[in-house]
C-alpha cells in the first residue's frame, strides 16, 4: 500500500522508542491522553517509559497487530549505492476478538515461540516495575473509571453484540505528518482483513480521529462517558462499527498488504 512514499508494514522491535515518541508528540490533541496523564509534563520520564513499556507488550501479543506508516526518502544520488532513508510517520494496535477458526489461525501465526519468550520476559518486566515503581504522570481515579468504562465496552460489544471483529485499540499521526493518508492507509488495512474475514470493525473515536472513520463507513452505535464520583469533568467515549460487506470492496485499495 503506497502513498505519496508513504507505506506500511509490521512494527518490529527495533520500532518501539521512535513509536513511542510518536505517540507522546501526537496523543496530546486527544482529550483522553490529557483526562488520563494529567501530570505528563511534571513526569516526562515516567510518561515516556510507561508508553514504552505497553508497547512492548502490545508487540507480543498475539491478539494484537501493530503497523507502522512510513515515508522513504532516497539519500541524494551519489557513487555509493545507499538504502532509502526511513521514517515511522503514524502506528496503529489493531486488536482481533473471537474465536473463529480464522482468528485462532492468525493469533497461532503471531505466536512464534520468539514472541512467546519476549511475551514471557516482558510480562515478568512489567510485573516487576509495577511492584517496585509508581507511575507518576497518571491521574489515577481518572484511569481506575477509564478502564472499567472501557471493560464494559469491551464486553458489551466487541465480545457479545460483534463477537469477532478487528478493533482499531491505537490509531497516532505524527503532528507534522497529518493529512497526508497515513491514518487513512492504517485504518484501511484493519477494514481490509475484516472484509477477507466477514467480521465487523470497531473503534472507541476520538473527537479529532471521527471524521476519518465515519468517511471510511464506521457509524456511530455508542456514546459513554467517564465521569468520577465528585467531579464536573466528564470525557466522552465514542463508540464506532463498520459492519463490513460486499460493497466495502470499492472503497478499498488493490494489493493490500497481508499480515
């Protein structure tokens, strides 16, 4: 899939700094990213290092698929023959729910027993930091209601009502790269495989990412909100489903990438 130079593939591990800074510069547009990690600019470190963390393990989990748009640029013409210069532009942590034979054959492609190791020693990390360091840039009733509203969205939709689905967990531009189809080019692949499977596509949307998926055909089934005891500040979470058939095929690109 390509787009002015931009394409895009797998994340790899060697990604996960460039993604994760990624995510810092792009995230904070989202009223979530600022509802949730309130005290980012007090704890950069912290911020950086706990977004760095999830990432590792999202890479390793099976259920999980994680893209990277990239632009190639050639390196100035020279005697030398020289590699395209790349550069990570947007990510996107596509989750696929079920248990179909479909889903069990891609989450059985994904757990190599490299993933299984890396899986098991970024868990037994991660259970180690958490015992031994609190995050400090969270705001953590903020996070607590976060979390059990998204459980129940979580099970309300994509495990009862679109009990197999690809769901769109993490869509981030870079600033300087918005407009240009990356988002458009991630979103897609997720539509793509959804429709080579006849399953649903889901996403909870942010304010900026809902044009972008109500062009792509995603409607909007839910609006919750996230509200603790006590406080005026609520944040809203948008429910979103593409519920893929035959005629979705015109609106996507040929030769979709399959992984």
């Amino acid at each position: 899939m390509n787009s002015a130079g931009i394409t895009i593939r797998p994340a790899v591990f060697p990604d996960i700094a460039e993604i994760t800074q990624i995510c810092i510069k792009g995230l904070p547009d989202d009223p979530t990213f600022n509802y949730l990690w309130s005290r980012r600019h007090e704890y950069p470190n912290d911020n950086y290092f706990f977004w760095l963390q999830k990432f590792k393990a999202n890479l390793f989990d099976p259920r999980y698929t994680m893209l990277v748009a990239v632009h190639q640029k050639n390196p100035t013409p020279s005697f030398q023959k020289t590699e395209a210069i790349e550069t990570i532009i947007s990510v996107a942590l596509w989750e696929r729910n079920g248990s179909s034979s479909a889903a069990k054959k891609r989450a059985r492609e994904r757990n190599t027993w490299g993933n299984k190791l890396n899986r098991g020693l970024t868990w037994v990390e991660n259970w180690f930091i958490s015992k031994n360091y609190t995050r400090r840039d969270v705001n953590p009733e903020h996070l607590a209601q976060f979390q059990k509203v998204m459980n129940e969205v979580h099970k309300q939709h994509w495990e009862k009502k679109y009990p197999e689905n690809f769901r769109l967990d993490l869509l981030c531009t870079h600033p300087d790269w918005r407009e240009h189809g990356a988002g458009t080019m991630l979103t897609k692949w997720g539509i793509h495989n959804a429709l080579q499977e006849s399953v649903a596509v889901g996403v909870e949307s942010s304010p900026m990412g809902f044009p972008l998926y109500e062009s792509l055909g995603f409607c909007l089934i839910e609006t919750k909100e996230v509200q603790v005891d006590g406080e005026d500040e609520i944040l809203l979470v948008r429910v979103m489903v593409k519920e893929v058939d035959e005629c979705c095929w015109s609106s996507l690109p040929a030769g979709a990438p399959q992984f």
